[in-house]
C-alpha cells in the first residue's frame, strides 16, 4: 500500500514554503505542521486532499483522543491534539483557496477541526512552570567537575546560559567575537547567530553574581590565550569523538567546530542537574529564572523595559504574558506585603504601570 500521494506532497510543499517565507515561521514550526500533516494522511489512507470532505475531519479528531504519545506511552494532551487540528485547520483553508482545489472544497468545513469548547479551555490553560532558583542553579555549578576542557566548557555553558539568558540554539551558534567582555554584553547579531525570528540584538550580563561572571570570562580566556583560538571560533565548541584502541566512539577534547543543534546542549543541562541531585531543567527554563529576578529587582517601569529588552523582547508584555508568571508561594508574600505596608513610591509606581499596560494589552 502506498504510503504518500503525489498531489500532496506538491501542495504539502508549497504550503510549507508559504509558512516559512511568507509566515516567517521558524523551523520548529515547519516540522510541526508537517508531522501534523502526515499524521492526518496517515489516518485518511493518503487520500487526495481534493475529496476532503467535513466527516474525515469529525472522525479524525475521534481518532487523536484514542492515540498515545510515542515517548510517555500516554494519552494524547489536550495541548498536543489542539495544536495538530490547528496546524490541520488553517492547511485546509489556505487550500480552499488554491487553483484546482477552490472548486472541490468549502472554506467553512475546515471548521470542523475545532476542538470543543471545554477542551479548548484545557488545551490552552496554563499551569504552572517549575523554574529554577538561582541557588538551585548555582548549586549546579559548584558540583560540576572541571577536569579538562570538555568539563570546563559544560560549566561554562550552564553559567553562561544564566548570565545572558540566551537562548540554547543562538548560543550553539555563538563566536568569540560576539562576546565583549570588557563591556559585559554579548552582541546576538542574527547574520550569524541562529535568534529568534532572526533579530539582532544586544545583551549585557544579567546580574546573577561576580561567580556566573567569573566562570565565563576564565572561559573565554582560556579560549583566546590557552588554545590560541580566534573571534570566528565557536563560543562553545563541539566535542572531538575518535575511535578508541577498543574500536569505541569516544569523547577527545574539544573540535573547532560550532555545534550543528541545540541537542548537546540540553544533554549537558540533563546530566548536569541530575548529577547534582536535581530534576532537569532545561536551558530555556533560566530565562524565566530572570524574568522572576527582574520582577524582584526592578523598582521602576524603565527599568523592567531594560531588562525586558535583555532578553530580547520588544514588548514587556511579551515578558509579562509568556515569562513573568509569579510562582504561588511568591504571590502570597507580595499580596501579604502590600496589605501590610504601600509606602514605597517606586514600587506603587511600577505596580501602576504595569496594571495600565495589562489593560492596553487586554483591549486590543
């Protein structure tokens, strides 16, 4: 039985292509659709998208709530089938709209895909995200060992992650010559660096202590003056994998080679805290580690749109909506504190502030 069909492979293509160029999606995204793609044509038998008809819809979100995710051995989240019928969804109505496909399908039977009302409200709603404490983090550093150059670059990359905030794929990508070290930034230029939705963007150390600080710049010291290498070279290099005397892969010092993914970098993350007695966290995780410093540290609006912008966002709310959520434990000591004492100025400004800036956000 045929696995594929050939006139959707071709609309499949230049649906992807659309997304990428014209959406500006990221490559996350892409491969996200695809799979949700190939999982419908899956259930449809590789029918022609052009005898979609509504039923296939009603009967295909049936099948999703029957399926398991193929690593947990669970059922399907409401989270991951409302993102794939989505995905599916705007595919079908962007094809209704095509040359040979307008006359064969309505626009309105890609509604059909939408999730119910309340498994919507649970798709969407949000839980709590555990994050790590700068304590926690630290505690992480101090266990790592730093034996040779391959431990030394782990350890440097877990504190680098929390004094910049940088992403895992940019800093994949990063070379020495985007680190300025006698003015404490990192210069995230998207010709070279692999940012989100390719911006370019300054970032200066976080405030996370003289300790992260010490690590990187020993780091990149090493680097320049130990190994004599160069700006182009990686920030944080690949490891060097040779063939052992007992004909085994293994690890040899450090390749002059930028990471391909991100992947060794979360492997890094993993064996790091679980070796320290931790659960995992991965390196997005300290970006919401710093978005609570700031919400601790900061006392005026300017000074939360600094700290916003550190992380590369061109709106606060973006920090707000998507990072800032306030631990339970912490949202009782700030509610207790506010009943107790309201004298200082600079923080009901700031409290001000961002209440208005919620409301703008809220209405449009």
């Amino acid at each position: 039985m045929r696995k594929h069909h050939p006139d959707n492979e071709r609309i499949k293509r230049k649906y992807l292509v659309f997304q990428k160029e014209a959406r500006q999606q990221s490559e996350a995204t892409i491969d996200s659709i695809a799979k949700s793609l190939s999982r419908f044509e899956e259930y449809t038998r590789w029918k022609s998208f052009k005898r979609f008809h509504f039923e296939q819809a009603v009967a295909f979100k049936r099948h999703l709530t029957t399926q398991n995710n193929a690593r947990t051995g669970k059922s399907l989240s409401k989270s991951t089938v409302s993102i794939a019928l989505n995905h599916i969804k705007k595919f079908f109505e962007w094809l209704s709209q095509q040359p040979g496909y307008k006359s064969r399908l309505n626009y309105s039977d890609a509604e059909y895909f939408n999730l119910s009302e309340k498994d919507t409200r649970i798709a969407t709603t949000k839980r709590p995200v555990p994050v790590p404490t700068i304590e926690q983090i630290k505690h992480v550093l101090r266990s790592m060992p730093i034996d040779n150059n391959i431990e030394l670059r782990n350890r440097a990359l877990v504190a680098f992650t929390l004094l910049t905030g940088a992403r895992d794929r940019a800093i994949a990508s990063m070379s020495l010559k985007h680190v300025n070290l006698a003015e404490n930034f990192v210069f995230q230029d998207a010709r070279e660096v692999a940012t989100k939705f390719s911006k370019t963007f300054t970032t200066y150390f976080f405030p996370v202590g003289e300790d992260i600080h010490k690590i990187v710049t020993e780091w990149v010291i090493y680097l320049q003056e130990k190994l004599l290498w160069g700006n182009e070279d990686p920030l944080f290099p690949a490891t060097n994998v040779d063939i052992s005397i007992q004909s085994q892969f293994e690890a040899n010092g450090l390749k002059r080679e930028h990471w391909r993914t991100a992947n060794p970098i979360r492997d890094i993350f993993k064996q790091a805290f679980e070796s320290a007695g931790l659960r995992y966290f991965n390196p997005h995780s300290f970006r919401n580690t710093l978005v609570q410093l700031g919400e601790q540290t900061c006392t005026t609006p300017e000074q939360f749109k600094a700290w916003s912008q550190n992380l590369g966002h061109d709106n606060v709310m973006t920090t707000f909506t998507s990072y800032g959520e306030v631990a339970q434990s912490r949202q009782a000591e700030i509610l207790q504190t506010i009943l107790v004492s309201n004298n200082n100025d600079g923080q009901e400004k700031l409290a001000r502030s961002i209440h208005r800036m919620i409301q703008e956000y809220n209405a449009t």
